[in-house]
C-alpha cells in the first residue's frame, strides 16, 4: 500500500468536505484506522478546513443568536420535541393543502387548455392525412392521363397508317393473293392475304392467322420471280386485320412468307415456309 | 474548554456548552453557508435551522468519524446547498460565484456584518486559475467533486489534485493570519 499515494490521490480532502458516499467514507476510516500516517493527514486536513472558514469567517447577526436559542428553549419545553425544520415541513405540506385548493381554477385551465391542444393536434392530423391522400390520388391521375396520352398518340399513328394503306387500297389497282399454310408443316392454320398492284408495284399485306414468334424470330415476306425471292420486308403477325405497307415488288409470280433470324436474310430459309400464294 | 468536554456538555443539553459552541463556531460556520448563499436573510435563516439540527441532533455526532467542527460544517454545507436546489431558492436568488460574493460583500460593506477575517477574496488570492475553478465549484456552488468532473469533462483525479493543492495554499494563507 502506498500511504502517500493514497494521501495525496486528494480523496481525504473528499472525505473531510462530505464529499464521499458511504463505501468510500467506510473505506477511508479503516484505512485511517490502519495508518496512523493517514490519520495524522485528516487531522490535519480538518484543522486547514477550520483555519480556513475561521480565516474566512462572517459573524450572524446579533439578533439570529437570541432567535436561534428561543427556538432552542421552546423546543427543551415542547411535549413532544419538533425541530423548527419538521415544524416548517408541516406548515409547508399544509399550505400546500392549501395551494392545492387556490391552484384549482389553474389546473381547470390547464386542463381546458390541453383539451384544444389534442383537439387542435388531432384535427390537423386528420387533414395532413387527408392531404396526403389527395395527392396520391393527384399523382395517379396525372400518371393515368400520361398513359392515355400516350395511347392516344399511338392510336393516331396507327390511325394514320391505317388511312394510308386504305387510301392506296382505295386508290390503286390490288390484286388480292391468298397465302395459306395448309400444304406446310410450320403453320398449317396459318392465312394472310397479299394485296399486289402491278401497276405501282406497291405491297400491302393483312395477316389472318399467324403465330406470335419468339423475339429472336422475325416472318419475312418474299416475292418470288424471275430472278428468285426477293425479301420485301417484315410481317409484323400482331397487326391483324391490319394493312402493312410491303416494299415495292417489281415481279412475282408467287408470294411467301418464312420465319427468318431476327431483321430477316438476304434469301429465305424453305425448310421454314410458313404461307405460300401463287398469283393468278 | 477542551473538545471532549464539550461534546459531553452539548450531550448534557447544558445551556452553557451550547452558548460556547455558539460563540466559538458561529462565524465560521455562518461563513461556510454565506459562500453558498448569498442572500443574507435565507442564509441566516438557513444557519438558524442548521444550529439547531447540530444542537438538537448532537446525539448523531460520531467522534470515530471526525472532529466536531467537520461535523458541523458538512452540516451547514448541505444545508446551504439543499436551500440553492430547493424551488423556492431558485426563484428569489441564484448561485454565488466568487466575483459575485466579493462584489456583494464589497457592495454591502456598511450593511453586512462584519468579516472576521480576511474574507473570501484575499483568501483565494493566491490560487491559481485551476485550484480557484475547482474551489468555485465546490465550495461556492456546493457541486460535488464528480459533479465538477462530469460537467467540465474534467478528468477525476484532476479535480481531486486541484481540490488538495488548494486546501493547501489556503491553509498556508490562513496561518498566516
């Protein structure tokens, strides 16, 4: 055990201010009871403390020392001995009976008070929500209207496509061909009508029937002539009762379609013949 | 009268003893609590309760556990510092600090009763700024040594440290006079 260490860690000065709890006081009394160097130590730290509040000393008046022994006699003669402090802890706990009556009006007002605060609270809960609310129902419908929008621009392109390919129907001289799946093992239900003008050599094809393709697969039409197939576009098989204007074709005896790699080839593959139509 | 006697004679409830005890402590237990408060009617009226719980409650005294005077001060002590946290305390006043209490006691030089002593601001004169921020704390504003550290983020043992090396130099300095 190092004495000094313990004397000057400053915790005996702690001790003699009341400045430690219970365990610690327990702790320093045996330690001064073991030590006589740490005893000597809070003799001495008790003498400075003395030295210093006498150094530092302020006198009470005259008057609280006759107050102070008044108390003192009264106490000697009372009954029952109660110290000035409990006597002023129970004229304080009846006075605060007392407040407690006085303070009532107060405590109606607080009361009122935090009512229109939950009121206020709730009710401007309720309309945040309800303003929440509508703003989700606003975004939705802008989102829906965009939708709309869009479809509508879709169906007017689409609109316009179709007047065209009705107007050069309407305007020209088509030769309609038959194509049928039939005599091939790909599509036996398969049907699209070509229609010719061998005049403009203009195309415009409608599908009947033909299987939707997976997306690497694209159909393909051929005008077959005296210098073999030639590929005059894409089929799109969704559009169906629809005309789609085909690439020119300047000679064909015969119209096909076959299912080609996806953006079509530069000569059909046979063994994938979907629909064949001769001209008549 | 040696302190033994006096003890047995406060014991005796001897009006004689408890006069001693009066004229010898008085002033410096008055002084302990006017650091505290600053305000000099609740300090005397908090030194009123406390003399008397000394006297009244003498049979609590533990002579294993200290002198008497220790005794006596740490009563007066707790009591100021019960009076600065009690509600009604915090309305009429606030806490002392040094500049304060020595502005109050220079202000209030006519009025206050007399100063013993050298009084409070000579006596800090010669600590340091550490040992008199310590002794602010402690001894005016009645914080306890943890409570210093905790709210200065000072370190424990630091406070401890400054805490003995100021009781020290106050000591010399009481000496001296």
């Amino acid at each position: 055990m190092d004495i000094q260490a313990y004397i000057s860690s400053g915790k005996l000065e702690l001790f003699v201010l009341g400045d430690l709890n219970e365990t610690e006081q327990q702790e320093v009394l045996a330690m001064a009871k073991k030590y006589p160097e740490i005893n000597q130590e809070i003799l001495a730290i008790e003498d400075a403390m003395l030295a210093i509040d006498q150094a530092s000393a302020v006198s009470p008046s005259p008057k609280l020392k006759d107050k102070i022994f008044d108390t003192l006699e009264s106490e000697d003669k009372a009954p029952i001995p109660l110290s000035s402090e409990e006597a002023k802890a129970s004229s304080e706990k009846a006075s605060n009976i007392k407040a407690v009556s006085t303070s009532n009006p107060w405590k109606t007002f607080a009361v009122a008070a935090s009512v229109v605060a939950v009121i206020s609270v709730s009710t401007a809960i309720y309309y945040a929500n309800q303003y929440f609310a509508v703003e989700q129902r606003f975004a939705i419908a802008l989102q829906q209207n965009a939708v709309l929008a869009e479809e509508m621009q879709t169906n007017q392109v689409q609109l316009k496509e179709l007047n065209s390919g009705m107007e050069k129907f309407i305007s020209g001289d088509f030769e309609k061909i038959l194509m049928k799946g039939e005599d091939f093992p790909m599509q036996k239900d398969a049907a699209v009508d070509v229609f010719w003008d061998k005049d403009s050599k203009e195309v415009l094809l409608s599908v009947n029937q033909l299987a939707s393709l997976d997306p690497t697969n694209d159909y393909q039409l051929w005008a077959i002539g005296e210098e073999g197939p030639i590929g005059i576009g894409l089929v799109d098989p969704g559009k169906k009762f629809d005309l789609q204007i085909m690439d020119i074709a300047s000679d064909a005896q015969a119209f096909a379609i076959t299912i080609e790699p996806k953006g079509g080839s530069e000569s059909p593959t046979l063994e994938k013949l979907v629909v064949l139509g001769e001209v008549s | 009268m040696e302190e033994e006697a006096l003890i047995k004679g406060l014991r005796a409830r001897n009006k004689q003893s408890q006069e001693y005890l009066y004229e010898k402590y008085s002033a410096a237990l008055f002084g302990v609590i006017s650091r505290i408060i600053f305000d000099r009617d609740i300090a005397e009226e908090v030194f009123h309760d406390a003399f008397v719980k000394i006297v009244t409650k003498i049979d609590n005294y533990d002579a294993s556990k200290g002198r008497l005077y220790t005794w006596m001060a740490n009563i007066c002590r707790n009591s100021a510092i019960d009076k600065t946290r009690s509600k009604e305390f915090s309305k009429k006043s606030k806490t002392n600090t040094i500049d304060a209490y020595v502005y109050g006691m220079e202000s209030n030089a006519d009025t206050a009763a007399a100063v013993d002593g050298i009084g409070v601001k000579e006596l800090m004169n010669d600590l340091n700024e550490e040992q008199r921020f310590v002794m602010e704390c402690i001894y005016f504003k009645g914080y306890t040594h943890t409570e210093v550290a905790e709210k200065y983020a000072l370190p424990l043992g630091t406070v401890k440290s400054r805490i003995r090396s100021a009781i020290k130099v106050l000591k010399k300095k009481a000496d001296k006079i």
